[in-house]
C-alpha cells in the first residue's frame, strides 16, 4: 500500500516537474470543473481506486464517483468515472491517472481474454514474475482482476529450484534435501524440469509442484502420468492464447503465462473535461 | 539518472523482498558465475547501461560486458552481452535485468518498425506522454533508441494549450495573449486544435507549432495549405503504422504517436547462467 | 509541489531533531495560542503558502489566516498573518517558517527595485540558475512574485549552447546542426557569444536566442544592430541595479541577473506568540 | 553527513532533472576535461568538500584537487582548486557546485569581516537559528570556518527560555523550576530577558546563561553589572557589524548575531572549463 | 516526530510487504470491527500515542480510544486501550501495534521498577546510548516514562570525553582545553575518569561533570569526597538494580545505566478483536 | 539487503545527528586506530556482516577484520573481530555498531540455549512475528543463526486462518473454501484451533498445518492422535524454555515461540580502541 503510494509520486513528478508551465499560466487556481473518464474502446476495467490516489495526492479535496467496480466490463463509451474538483487538479493529473487506468484494465482485458478461452476447464492460469519493474504489486492485482491468479510474487514468497540451482547441487535429490529442512513450514517447493528423467527425480525426492518447462503436448501427457496426482503439475514456456487450449486439457493443474504481464497493450480510455465557469 | 537509480532500487526490493529463499538455501555465497543474455527474436537493443545498474546495485564486483551498443540491431540467438560474477548476485539480478532490457527494447524495436514505414520522408515522428508511469526518462529514451524523436518531456518543459485551457480563457487569442509574457523565452507555444477554424485562430495569435488534433487526411491537408509554413504543424490522433505513411505525405512537419510507447510489447530476451563450479 | 514539502520536512527536521527540550517541557500539549507575523521593515511578501504549510505539516488542525497575498507590498509593522492552533506547535514551526518566509520576500522585495528601476523600459528581467542549491522552484517563484520573469528551470528545459560546447564541437555552426535535429520541437535554442564574430555565427546558424555575455555596451549596440530582430537578444553579466537602466535601453530584450537571487538579503519578519492560557 | 549528501542529491536533481539536453546532445560521453575554479573577488573559502561530493556523486572517477583549505583567504583571480574528470560531468556539476561554493564561502567571509572588528576583544561572536532551511548543519560550519562560534544547533541540543515559555509557566522562577529536573545534565539553561527585572529574576532562579534581548548600551552595561560574573552573559538583537564594537566593550560574553548567516550574500567565483579534445 | 512515523511506516512495510494474503482474501473491505488491548501482566503504560500512528497510517478513519495516559500502572486483565474500525485494519495493524507498546512499555515497567528501589534518594538515574538502532528518541522516551531521566541523546547534544580522546590529547587538560572554546555555550563537559588521579585532573581542568567509570564503592567514595560538590558526579558500569541502593548512598548526583534499555524484556499484551458482522 | 542498509543509516543518523562535537573538536581527521570487539560474556556471535556494514557507511577505506563467522559460540574475553581505519570513524560507528552486535548475539545466545535443551528431539523450534518493528528481517536471521528456523516473514507469505478470520466467514470450513483457490500454489495454509473441535473441523477443511493454540499437555496429545499425521502439527502459546522439553515430547513436529526474539536480552560486547598516534 505504501509502495502503490510511492510509485503514484515517482509518476506524478515525472510528468509534472517543477510545474506545468501551461495549466499554471492559464488557469486560475479558483476553477473548478468535472472530469468524465470515457472507455474508448470495450475492456475490463481495473485500477479504479488507483485513480482515485492520484488525483487525491494533488488535492485531498477531489471528489471521485466511479461508476463501475474493478473487474466489471465495459462497453465502448461508457463513463467508467467521474471526478470533480479543482479544474487546475484534474489537468495536473489527468495523463497519470489515464497511463495507470488504461495499462492495468490493459492487463485484465488481456487476462479475461485468455480466461475466456479456457471457460469450463478444470485449469488455474498464472501468472509469472515478467512484470514492469516497480509495477509487480499492480500487475499481478491486475491478474487478479482479469479472473487469473497469481504465481508467487517474488523471490521471497515461493521456493522454485531451477536448473541453475539443481546444478550446483549436484541433483534434484541433493538440492531438495538441502533447502527442506531450513524453510518455513508454510512454504511449498517447486522443481522446474524439462525432460522425464527430471520428473522421476523431482516426484522421487518429494516436491510439492513439479514444473515441465517448455516441454511439447505428448511430454507433458507423459509427465502427468506419470506424475498421477503425487504433486501438482504446472506448465511452463511459450503458452499462448492458441496454445492454451490443447495445453488445458492435458490434465495439468496449472499453466503459467509471462504473456499475461508483458504482452498487454493498454487499453484505449480519454477523460473529458469540462471547467464550470471561467477564468475572470 | 537519480530517478532510475531509484526505479532500479524499487525493482529489485520488490522482487527480493525479505530474500530470496531459493538461492539463498541452495547456493554457496563464494560461487561464481557467467551469465549469458541472448536475443530470442530479431529486435533493437535499448537498456544496456540499466541492465550493468541492475547487478552493480546488487553487487559493485560484477563484471558487464556487452556485445553490442544501444541502439544496435540485433538477430535471434545473438548474444548481447555477458555479466560475470557471485552466482547468487546473477540469479538475484536475472529477472529484474531482464525486466528492463525486454521492455525497453521492445519500445525501441516497436519505434524502429515505424521509422523503417517512413524512412526517407521528411517527416519527424515523435512520441507522448503516454508511458508507463515510473518509466517517462527510460521510455522517451528509447523511443530515442528506436530512432524517433521525443515531444515535452513533462508539463514542465513545454507548453501546450489544449482545449479546456482555451475554453476557460475564452478563446485562443486570449490564451496565447495571457500566456506569452509569463514564460521563459526558450519555451514555444503549442496549440492543439481540431478545426480549420482553430487552425486560423491559432496563426493569428502566433502559435509556434500548431496540433492538429484527430483531423481526417483532407481537412489536415486543407490546414497544412493554410499555415504555409508560418508555423509548424503536428498532427495528432489515432496515428498507427498503418497511416503512418499517408500523414507523412501530407507535408506535416511532426507526427505524435502515443502508441510509440503503449502498444510497444516486450521482446524475447532471456538468460543462460553456468556456474564455475559447485558448492563444497 | 512534493519537492516544496519535502525541502519542509528537512527543514523542520534539522530544526527540532530529537526535540524540542524546551517548549516539551514547559508547555502543556493541551495550550492553545495565536502568532502574528509582522513585518519590521517595508517589504513584498512572498512565501505565504509554504509557511501555511510548515505549520501544517506538524499539525494539520492549524488555522491560518493571512492578510495579504503574495507580491503584495506591505508597509512596516503590518500584521502580515494570524496563525492559530497549539501554542506547542507555533513555537515548534515559529522560526523555520520566518526562515522561509524571510528569504522568499526577501527575493521579491530586492526583484521589485530592480523592477521599479525599469519600469516603463521595453525590456524582460530574467533570472539566471544561481540560485541556493534545494530552493530552486521556490526562488524563481520569489523572482516572478517581485514581477521579473525567469530563464530556463533548469539544464533539462531550454537549450544554451556556451563556449566549452562551441569549442568541442568546432563552431557555432557546427553545434547548431549538431543538436537541431534531436531536441524537441517546444524547445528554443539560445547561444552564447562573447564578441561580434560570434553574433554573427550566431544569427548565421539560426540561433532563437543569443546572449551576449559580458560585454561593454558599445559592443551590445553594435550587436543588436547587427542582429536587426532577426533572434531575440539577452544580455547576461554583472548586472547590478545600477547598470540595469542603460542596459535596459539598449534595446536587448532580455537582461538576465544571477544578483536577483544571490544577492538578495533576508528582509527582517518576526513572530509575536500570545498564549490563551496558562499551564494548569 | 547523510543530511549533506542529500541536499547535494536534491541540488543535483533540481537542476538536471530529467537531463542536460544541451550537454547530452552536444558532448560526447567520453571527452575528458579541466576545471578550475576561480575567486573572482577577495575570499575566505568554505565549502570546498561539498564541492568535491558534488562531483562526486555523478561519477566517483572524478579527480579533486583544491590549492587551499576551508578557512584560506584567497586573493582574487587566484585558483580555488581543480577538477579533472568527463567534461560532461563537468558541466553537469558545474553550477550547482559553484552555487553551494559561492554561499558557503560568502558566510565565511562576511563573518571574517566581523571578526576582524572585534579582534582582540574578548568576547565570543555567535550565530542563530536564522538559517537557511535545509542548510542548518552547512552554514554553521560556514560561521566556524569563518572564525565565529555556534550557538544550539537546533531546538533539540539547548534550552532557551524565551518569553512565550515564561509567560505560560507563570515567571522565570516557576520556567526554571519546571524544567531543571527533566534536562540531560548535560544541558545548559538560558533564559531570555528584556529588561532589569527579568535579570534579577533569571540570576535568582539559576539561570546558566542570560540573554539581554534588544537593550541599549545603557542597559546592557547595567545587566552585566548586576549579573556580576553569577551567570553567563549574551547580548542578541539587531547586532550590525556597526554596533559590534561597542556591545563587545560592554563585557558581555557572548554576542549573537543572525546577521552571520541571514545578511550574508555569495561570494563571486567562477569555473574555466577547458577540454582535452573535441568531439570526433 | 517525522523520524517515528517513519519507522512505523518501515515496520508496517515489513509486516505487510505485498499484502496481508489470509486477510485480504477472507475478510471483506466494508467489515467494522472493535479490538481491545489487555494487559496480560501488570504493567506501566508507554507507546499509546506511536500505537494510535500505527493504526492511522493503515487508515485516517479509525477511532482511537485509550483508558490511561502513558506512565500509568495498569493491572493485569485491565483494557487498556479500544481501536475502532475496518476490520481489515485492525487485523493489519494489530502485530506492528503490539510489538510497538510491549517494547516501551517493557522498558517504561522495568524502569519504574528501579525507580521504586530507590525511592526517596537524592539521585538521578539516567539511561545511555544503548538503544535499540532505529529506536532512540522511543526507548529514551519510555525511559522518561518509567520516571527516570535521560543522559544525551547522541554524540551531538553534550559533550562526553572518553579514555581514547584523552589519549590522542595527550591528557584531560589538553583536552578540556582543546575543546572548550569551541562549544556551543549551551553544552556542558563531561569527562570520564577511571581513577582517583584521573578525578584530580578533571577537577582541576574545570569538567562540569565527571563520570566515575567502572569504580568500587570504595573508590566512589573517595572520588565524592575530593570532587566535593565542584562538579557535578556521574556513577557508570554494571549498574544493577541490586547494586542501585548502594550507589545511591554514596552521594553521588547521578548513576547511569545501559541496562535501562538494553536489559528490559517486553511485557505482555494482546489484542481481542471482535467483528461487528459477518461477511455477506 | 536494501532495507537493512536503510535501517543502519537511520541509526547512524539518530546518534550522530548533527555531528560529534566531541570527536570532531578533538580528534584530527587524519588520526588512524585500531578496534578490538571482545566478548565479555560468553555468547553466540551474530551481525558480524551488518557491523562491517555499520563502519563501512562511515568509510568504505574501513578494514574489517572478523576472528569468528556468525553462529560461533565465543568464549569470555576472546577477540571476536577488529576494525581498522580513521579514528574518527572507529568513534562514530562504535556505540551504533555495539548496538546492533549486542541485539542480534543475544538473539542468537538465547535461541541456542533453547535448542540446546531440546537437542536430540524430532521436532523444530520457530519464531512469531513478535518482533521489533524495523528489525523484522535482521532478528529472523539471528534466530536462524541460533539454530531455530523461521516462521514467516510476515503477513505476505504464509497464511494463517486464525479465530477472527473464522468467525467472519463462518467457520473453519468455510474460510478454507472461500480462500483455497485464490492464493498462490506455493503457499500453503495454517489454521490456528484452540480445542478438539476445532482440530477436526481443520482436518476435514484439510488445513496443511494445524496450530494448537494454547492447549495444555493432554489436550495437545489427543489433538496429534487425532491428527494422525494427516496435517503437520504447530503447538503455540506460553512456550518458555522450561515447558520446551514436555512439549517436544507431545509428537508435535513445530514449536513457535515469541520468546526466542522479544525476551531475549542484549549481550555484554565492548570495544577497546587503540590510537596509532596523537594529534599534532
């Protein structure tokens, strides 16, 4: 929460500097008027009480009336907000708060799609840690919002043993041996594999999840049979929409997508602003 | 360069958090490593000088060696550059860095594309405010990168008389009047209008660039006719590779496209680690 | 804008540090008191926000209430302001906002005789970027409530191209091609010349702006003949207020003064506190 | 320490923001360059390690090479010192080093000049709070360097009894009795008065320092008679270099002056910036 | 004050990180809940203003309700505080509040605890610099809370020479001499002696105050008598409650004591809360 | 990494303040010395790392020499490890150093002595967020250095369904149901129960783990039969050194205690410095 607070002002500085030359010069600071944020195109809105900060760190006095509630779709040219106030305020702030609306409800549009097309499958989609950088709290909200979940959040929430790490170790066996005893007893281990051999290894030595990284349709059906149930299975490497179908019904418990995150676009939202009245 | 000093900062807290419990249980602190970045997918490079930042936060011994140059066109498979150093530090770093580099040259690749459609057209396309939040400098740097050219950085450092500015003055020569004897003398005046009605108003009171904002190509045509010359002429709205072509030949001196940034996804860049030897 | 309230919590932390041992000792949290803030000599007022908001940042239940508004001129012994609120609080924020307050009109009052002395005179005062390193936003405000007008903000809004750039890239001419094509297109571009060749380079290579750096007014007649309104002319280097009115009559259209800034003495304001009650 | 590299970071920020678009797109990264610094006017320095960290904290490669010492008199046109480094790191430093360079020294040298008035009295000439905020811990080393004394640095580091605090406390007696047995024993207790009554009361309660505020010579010499040696003695209160003279004769111990700080205006000195090459 | 918000704002980051992931998925936003603080084991109160922080930095809007002041005995059992409000807030704030109050309290408690073992002696127990990093101007506080008093606050408000300043002096009065002149005159001299000699020279050298480092009573003894009430005397090292009745009969003015703060163990306290509804 | 650097300048920022007027009035800058860091009580040494880090803010020309690595139990007057560089900065650092060094060995001193009396036993000792606020990392790696593992980190990483989360929802079955499918598949869920029923409406939800809340002896031995193994068993509540031995006895496969972190008290650390010469 504090770190939403601190980006909101790393990007209201940014854009506003030592002030904006234009609004200042011209409007006095008295104005007040009404800004209506307009869907330009249809989406999945996400990022409203996002909004709503950033105005509220220009001027706590905002007035911000949404009309629809995180998650919710909307249809081209629907007033997703409103907010009243300084007109001053509601020029200072408007392109940050439309660069945070149209990139999250961006994220959850995407992400609603992709849920659409796995309807009715008995699969989780998740997402990865290819995020924005400072963004990873909001995108992976975003996620949420889009109706995916989320994978761990960091480096620090969630074991996942890698190759790299497998390596060094000398083994799957070895490594899970060595992380087990020192974890907390609320964390679950994942072991990424790419091959058979690895998932042998991976269910012998007791791993909780048991990613098939990058592996094609007839390994991965080889892998959940072999697996049975003993561990939760997650799909990794190269899932798209096309893909994710085929890739539900192998049977796997999860399939994690980086695509969720870094393949977005933002979506197409503009604010129209009225003042209401005029400078004397 | 503070600024993404800090970004930075904010990147990997929020991806170490309290540590990174993986590595940390399984990875000796005195191991070494080489990590290998290597393009997935033709694209322009952009970020490098982040990427170095992103591990010598973590650790000031690293050791970064880049192949290539910002800027640079790369192919698939290529490699980009080699980062030498802890083992930890590189699989700490990887994502982060990766982050960084996938999406600013994902922009620079995206804005490439672009100028390649207009290439030997005298023309100058640039980008807006739309960027992500947070990422202003890094951004407008890599549409740099990509070979465009930036518009304002901020409101701060140029001026851009919109609509609502001109309707609370009451009229574009009033606003032009109440503003020109307030600014520096290195700041030109920009106003944005939608009409030939504006267009003429616009000339009259002096504007230095005139916006035409989301005209069709016959009334930009008409505009351009117009002004003559007497001021430079941008336009605006909706521009996509597609048009891009058609609304370089109407003889514009400026084309502003928010989608340079917002609709850039990120290229496939990932990274190969091998580590020297093995925990003792 | 956050830059102003954090150059105020700095202030107000080297202030009262661990706290204040004296007023935590003697007066109830509980008293309630009243500041009048006094002019003790002629002056013009600048600063009334910022000093509202020291005393709101340690408490926000302050009232505030001034008799004047920036750039006003008031007489000695005016009654400037009324601060009510904890008595603890106004002895807390008593001086650093009289540390704010002091230098800001201070600024205004020195920026209004210089303004005063060139009343009538065709010719824009500027300001230069000598300002006290941390109060740069809130000097060149000072400089525009006294009535003159400021330079560039700073190295990132306006272009000046002065001799150690000319000399590295071979020429005026050559620096003017070099930079043209990359700047954005809102931003003027000023060159610094020193002697007659270089206003001829200057005008040559279609310099917006050119500043005549410490030169004697012969030579600034001659110049300005030469440039014959073909780029706007500043004249720059030890302005005092006493050159400024044969400067002024030049024909230069601007005359830039770091002394607005650097010279410019704390004009003297005081606090006198009365309590409404007593411990109890 | 940290408060200093602070100030220096949000100097440095104010003034370069989002860039130095002259210098970025004129100076190639890798020229090299000399700068010397130069007192254009008689000058006792202060501030010269500032000067260094400035450099330094936009490339640690800088070479730093001062020809004098805080506290030096320098004789105009006299090198201050040198600095070898990236000529665009240089220019980008330039300004806000000379800015921090031009007030510390013009407080060193404005005290000097006092202190030159009052050589071989034995009296102690201090400062006030009246300083610059932000700069509290800076320009009290600046009254040091210039050879005067400090008085508390803060709120937090002596007790001042002033006027409002007796007033509530119901009379010297009473403020002394309630606050002796809270302080540190470390702390000294000063107590501020206005007239003879006000001495007699501070001597009879204890006072470890008695401040004479505002009064004539008459009544100084008065106050210090009574006092007799029992109680520490201070005289503050519209001290000029003019009437320093005469208050140092009275026998006071201490003179307080914000005159030190608040009165004190930069010094000139200048940068000769000299490249090694030009650009290729 | 700035420095204690921001430590609750560092401890609540910690405590929180990306999200309370139990709560936030179990307990709708809309929920109000009560929670009642009790104190688990007799207790004095300290902390009650930084715990009503706590909670108000997670929301504005929570009410706040304390039954005693800080420096209260409290009862085991008894409620000593109610906090009204989201029930979201109350479960994300109740751990940071309570690890704040159990500290401060615990050392409030274990304070008064030596305060009552020497109950109507003539000496004032005072803490040392043996905080809690990051909790200094707290645990001094609490300290004053438990009816002890404090010794300085850091190494910047009083003066204490030790052993080593001693030595590179080359003996107390170089030292004394050294320093005197150039202290602020609201600070007083402490020196520390660890024999009868070293209590000589101090003496002689005019120490206002002299610590009586790591000495048996025997020799504390001695060393009061030659002080003989010329300078104020401070009793330090392994100082214990069992030890405090016999120190403080030894007519010194002062005994310090570490264990003060570094010794104190946090009392028991816990949070009930209750819901005032169910999810719906 | 970031947060525990951030921690370390806070508290060099609380003791130093404004600076060292001891040191720095006495102490050339150029003084070189010696520390010795010695144990005066036998203890487990943890922090090494952190007191580097201490000195290292101060100076990076430091040398840190340690005898012992974290986790070494150290005898009574034995060297744990010296540092070497400026005086000056041996005096700065050395309270702040000690400070944190005695925190964090007497964490680790404390938590070995309860593995020690439960060596031997199939069962694992952990700690609670029963922290001090800001040290939450830091005092959980001291833990980890004792010998005892962590809990989670924070509210982030780990759920814990506890009476108030039950109660909103509706029982124990229905706060597994609602939350079961939203988190992250790495993180696994803990359910605090208090009686027998309890245990079985957490079996049949099919908790992970199953916190027994404050249950005596014979109910925590009819809780684990019923559990059976079927879900890990964490036994919280009133754990003391003394009931440790009896409740490992239980079967349960975790012990949490509070009072591995919140009743641990400092351990005796001192510092002898040697100066290498005198000032000249």
């Amino acid at each position: 929460m504090h770190s939403i607070q601190h980006l909101i002002k790393i990007a209201l500085e940014e854009d506003i500097g030592s002030g904006d030359i234009t609004t200042e010069n011209l409007i006095a600071d008295n104005l007040k008027g009404i800004g209506e944020v307009v869907a330009k195109e249809p989406l999945v809105i996400a990022g409203l009480d996002i909004t709503r900060q950033v105005f509220e760190q220009l001027d706590t006095e905002i007035s911000f009336k949404p009309n629809f509630k995180d998650g919710d779709f909307i249809e081209k040219d629907k007033i997703v907000l409103k907010v009243e106030g300084k007109l001053r305020v509601l020029l200072l702030g408007e392109r940050t708060a439309l660069n945070f609306l149209q990139r999250l409800s961006g994220i959850a549009t995407h992400v609603r799609s992709y849920m659409n097309s796995i309807a009715n499958k008995n699969v989780r989609l998740v997402d990865t840690r290819k995020t924005t950088p400072g963004w990873r709290v909001l995108e992976k909200y975003a996620v949420r919002v889009g109706g995916a979940r989320n994978h761990r959040m960091g480096l620090y929430d969630g074991v996942l043993i890698k190759d790299n790490h497998i390596a060094v170790c000398g083994g799957i066996k070895n490594a899970m041996e060595c992380i087990k005893d020192k974890l907390s007893h609320l964390v679950k281990i994942e072991v990424e594999v790419s091959d058979l051999d690895g998932v042998k290894q991976a269910l012998e030595a007791g791993a909780d999840v048991i990613m098939l990284d990058n592996m094609n349709i007839d390994r991965i059906k080889k892998a959940i049979e072999l697996i049975n149930g003993k561990s939760v299975v997650e799909i990794s490497g190269g899932v798209t929409i096309n893909s994710l179908n085929q890739l539900a019904d192998t049977g796997a418990d999860i399939i994690s997508s980086g695509a969720l995150t870094h393949s977005a676009r933002c979506v197409d939202i503009s604010m129209r602003i009225r003042s209401n009245n005029n400078n004397k």
